[in-house]
C-alpha cells in the first residue's frame, strides 16, 4: 500500500474547494484588460433605449453580469427577483447585464419568463463590461452601487451562503 503526497492531497482539495466553494461560469466572450479605474459606458435596453448609471443616481442599483446558459447565474436569479420585490418601492433597482455572446442574446426574453423577472435586462457596452469585469471574466458578478454612485459591494460567483452577504449589502446601501 503506497501512501498519497501530501502536496498531492493539498492540491485536490484546494482544487475541489475552488470548484465548489465559489461557482462560477466563464462568459463565451473575450474580455480584454482595461486598467480604467473610472466607470464609464452603458447599456442598451429591449426597448433599444440607452441607459448608464448616471440615470440611476439617487437610487441604490445591482448590476448583474449573467448569462442565461450560466447555471450559478441561474441560482443566483430568483434570490434577485426576490431582492427587487422586497426593496423596489425603496429606490433599488437592478439591471441584469447579458455577458453571455451573441448566441445567447435570443434566449433572454424566455430566460425572464423562466424565473419571472420583472427588472431590466439589458445588453451592456463593451467597455462597460471590461471597467466592471477586467481580468476575472467569472459570472455572475454582481456589484452594489450606492445612491451617491459609489461601488459598496463586489460580489464574484453565487452560490445560497452568499445570499445573505448581498441581502446586507442591498440594505446597507438603501440604510445610507
């Protein structure tokens, strides 16, 4: 009977632990770097209407980097459908940002009858997506920007433990 290195067994679990701790998908899309540290750009909504988070301000808002193929991203849906009915007479709003490639641009409107959706999704600028995203392209990524404008929270994967973390955030943000 041979016995298993210990840097062997180390680096299973460290690998399990990533895959399991923190789900995550890869958009299909290639994201190039941007170092920007300010936030710029927009989004285009169904109507072909523009938008950007200038519009937003005075209200708390959570941008949501999903794709409808990504499965932690649709976990994650029906706690932000929750979200929206909870606080949206309070000033929050969230806008769902499809990162998902062209392909998947066709499936978003049975993707918000699935799970119900009543918050904007919205194809978002590629270089709103590279100031939000930069190198780690992992979604859902999720950020709450306070009323003022300012990012307060950072949110990268999903998975149930980390509801209660974005529940805080959304409820600081609204509490400022």
């Amino acid at each position: 009977m041979t016995k298993s290195h210990p840097i062997k067994l180390l680096a299973a679990v460290l690998i399990l632990a990533v895959l399991f701790v923190l789900p995550t998908c890869t958009p299909k899309k290639s994201i190039p770097v941007n170092t920007s540290s300010s936030y710029g750009g927009g989004w285009e909504l169904p109507d072909g209407q523009r938008a950007s988070l200038s519009d937003y301000k005075g209200k708390v808002l959570l941008l949501d980097f999903y794709a409808t193929w990504c499965q932690p991203c649709r976990v994650e849906t029906p706690h932000l459908v929750s979200l929206h009915k909870k606080y949206g007479a309070q000033g929050f709003e969230i806008i769902g940002l499809n990162v998902g490639g062209a392909d998947d641009y066709d499936q978003v409107p049975a993707f918000k009858q699935e799970f119900l959706i009543e918050y904007p999704l919205a194809i978002p600028d590629d270089d709103f997506v590279d100031q939000y995203l930069g190198l780690n392209q992992n979604i859902p990524q999720t950020f709450v920007i306070n009323r003022q404008g300012q990012l307060v929270k950072h949110f990268v994967g999903y998975d149930e433990e980390l509801a209660p973390e974005v529940d805080r955030a959304v409820e600081a943000a609204l509490a400022q």
